[in-house]
C-alpha cells in the first residue's frame, strides 16, 4: 500500500474540508431537484390552467414565478406576529424568562419590601426617641422657668423693681403672674412603649408627642412673658445708665473741647439728649448718647498726617486735565496707621481706609517728586496733625478733595 506523499492535515483543515463537501453535496442535491422535472412542462400547464380560467399568462412571466418559487421554497418564513406567537414564543422560552427575567424582578422586591419595612420601623423608633427627647427637654424647662420666675420674684422684691414706674411695675406683676399660670397649665407626659424593645403603637406615640409639644408650647409662652418681665426691668435700668452716661460726657466734653465748634454740637446733642429723657424715650437717649460719646472719642485722638507718595490721574469729565494727589496716612502716637473714614470725590463713597489721596496743585505735588528723587526719600513729609481738643486736624495745604483708590 503506497504511504502519503504529504503531512497528515490538521483538526481544523480536516473540519473545513469536511464543510465544503457538504455544501457540495447539498448544491449538487438542489441540482437535482430541479432536473427531475421538465420545466417546460410545468410552465405549459400552468398556462393552460389560466387559459380556462379566461386569462393569458406570459410563459415568462411564469418561469420567473416558477423560479422563485424553487430557489425561496426551502427558506424559514417566521409566523405572523400576534397573541398565539408571542405565548408559544414565551413557552419555549420560559427557562431563559424565569432565570434572566423573573428571578432578578424577585429579588429586586424583595430587598425594596425589606428596605421599606426597615425604614417604616427606624422612623417609628426615631419619633420614639424625639418625643422622648422633648420631654426630657420639658421636664428641664419646667424646672429653669420656676427657678426663673423665683428669680423674678426676688427682683421684684429688690430695689431695681423699685426704679420701675408705676405702670411698668404693673405690667411686671402682671407678666409674672401670667407666667407662673402657664407653668401650672404644662404637665408632663409620660411615653410609655408598647413592650421591651419595641416602639410605641402610632396612635399613642401620636398622641403622647402632641402632648408634649402642647405643653412645651405653654413653657415657650411663659418664657416669653417672663422674657418681657425681664426686659421691663432691664430697660429701666439702661435707661438709668444712659441718663448717668449723658450727665458725665455734659461735663466731660466741655473739659476736653478746645475749639468753639465742638462746644457748639455738643450742646445740640445735649438738649436733644435732655428732652428725650425727660420723655421717657429710651431708644433715642440711647442713639443721643452714642452720639455724644462718638464726639468724645474724636476730641480725645491725637494723629499726625504724613505723605507716602504721590500719584496723578486724568479727570473723568475733562481727560486732558490731570488731578495731583498726595497719598497719606494718619499715624498715632506709636507710629501705627488709624483708619480714617474718607469720602471718595470721584465715587462720593465713604469708605474706611488707612491710607487716601489728598488732590494738591501739580506745584505741590513736584515738589515732592524732587524731595524723593534727591535721596528716595520724602524728608519733608508733614501733611497735617490732630491735636486733642479739636475735631479736625490741622492741614499745611486746602481741602480739595480726596480718593481711595488708584
């Protein structure tokens, strides 16, 4: 027996051979087939069968049908779309639906039935503990609003109830009285839970937390009326300190002012002051006073005025002028930079800044570039001072105008 002349061929050549011979077969099977029948024939008899019918078919028109026919005959034609189709389709299919479909829809509901049980209970017991919060924090209410009303009590009995008029020690007694009514209204409310462990029924948690919250409602009132108690006293008694207040700067800022403008405001603010206690009228002796000691604290500063530098702009309503200025600063008696409150011409914004510009004529302001650029520094630096006494500081050059920012 002769041997190969060849290597043996591999698995996957022996499959691919193996393919096409079926192909081939099947080829050559259609092949004859279609040979087994005169195609001749069958068209003739087909035009026959038309022509008793009354009608003439071309013998062409017929093969092309005949054609047709053989070559999509062996083709799958899926069935119609409907009910029927889609159950069947769904029945064959049922193991793939039951694993990828209804297995992962069961399971998804069931962690949401759990999720949402678990949530329904971690808010009945975060209510539970809420209300058994409140009612902590009432039972501690109760207690501070007594020992405040006592406290009261007690104020009323000492000698700053006494600088109280005849009406605010009225309205103070009836305050107080109304307070101590509100505290005999608010009880405390027990939350009882419906076994170990567990949270209260719904309905009695409701009920309990409405309780509670009434009754920290009519401590809040108390509070409030106890409140107002109290600031009848305390307004009494600023109002005596704001009096004792204006009488000392009535004496103080005369002693202090050193120039007849300052003796001058004061005295405006002074009767002003004068009438609004006479009046009884707290809160605008209150700003009178804030006034007066504003002016005090102006008398007492004492700064000096000193140039940095220099800079220079174009006017924005004429921009072929420029405008000079000369940028200070206000140093106290140690050398460190006051903030000073300035009025910006160019924005008419006051701003608080511990350096500005002060507009000079472009002479003053050369002579300070040649005093700088001689050694680089300004050895000549006097701007103006502030003594105590007086309002304003003293300038070595006129007042027009100053800005903020360059």
């Amino acid at each position: 027996m002769d041997s190969p002349t060849g290597p043996p061929l591999e698995t996957d050549e022996m499959l691919r051979v193996m393919d096409v011979a079926q192909v081939l077969r099947e080829r050559r099977a259609r092949f004859d087939e279609r040979e087994a029948f005169d195609r001749e024939a069958v068209i003739r008899e087909v035009q026959v069968i038309y022509e008793g019918l009354g009608d003439l078919v071309e013998a062409d028109v017929i093969g092309e049908a005949l054609d047709l026919y053989l070559a999509e005959r062996h083709t799958f034609q899926p069935p119609p779309a409907g009910l029927g189709t889609s159950l069947a389709t769904l029945y064959v299919r049922r193991g793939w639906v039951a694993r990828r479909v209804m297995l992962p829809v069961g399971i998804v509901a069931l962690v949401g039935w759990a999720g949402w049980a678990g949530w329904g209970w971690s808010q009945r017991i975060a209510v539970e503990r809420a209300v058994a919060t409140l009612q902590q924090r009432l039972d501690g209410a109760e207690s501070e609003r007594r020992a405040q009303v006592d406290a009261l009590n007690q104020l009323g009995e000492a000698s700053a109830r006494a600088a109280l008029t005849e009406d605010e020690a009225r309205r103070y007694d009836d305050r107080l009285a109304t307070a101590w009514a509100l505290l005999g209204q608010a009880e405390s409310v027990p939350v009882a839970a419906d076994g170990p462990g567990s949270p209260p029924a719904p309905d009695a948690l409701d009920q309990a937390g409405a309780r509670v919250l009434d009754a920290w409602v009519v401590h809040e009132r108390a509070a409030a009326e106890m409140d107002a108690a109290r600031a009848l006293v305390d307004g009494r008694l600023r109002f005596g300190s704001l009096a004792e207040e204006r009488a000392r700067l009535e004496v103080a800022i005369p002693a202090l002012a050193r120039e007849a403008t300052a003796l001058q405001r004061s005295e405006v603010i002074q009767r002003r002051a004068r009438a609004f206690e006479s009046a009884d009228d707290a809160a605008n002796l209150e700003a009178a006073v804030l006034e007066l000691g504003e002016l005090e604290a102006a008398l007492t500063e004492e700064y000096r005025i000193v140039v940095t530098g220099g800079r220079w702009r174009y006017r924005d309503d004429a921009p072929d002028v420029r405008n000079y200025y000369l940028t200070v600063q206000a140093l106290d008696t140690q050398g460190q930079p006051l903030p000073r409150r300035i009025t910006n011409e160019e924005t008419g914004v006051v701003e608080t800044v511990t350096e500005w510009g002060e507009r000079v004529p472009e002479s003053i302001y050369d002579a300070v570039r040649r005093d700088r650029e001689d050694n680089g520094i300004i050895d000549d630096d006097r701007f103006g001072a502030k003594r105590r006494g007086f309002l304003e500081p003293e300038r070595r050059h006129a007042d027009l105008g100053q800005i903020t920012r360059w």
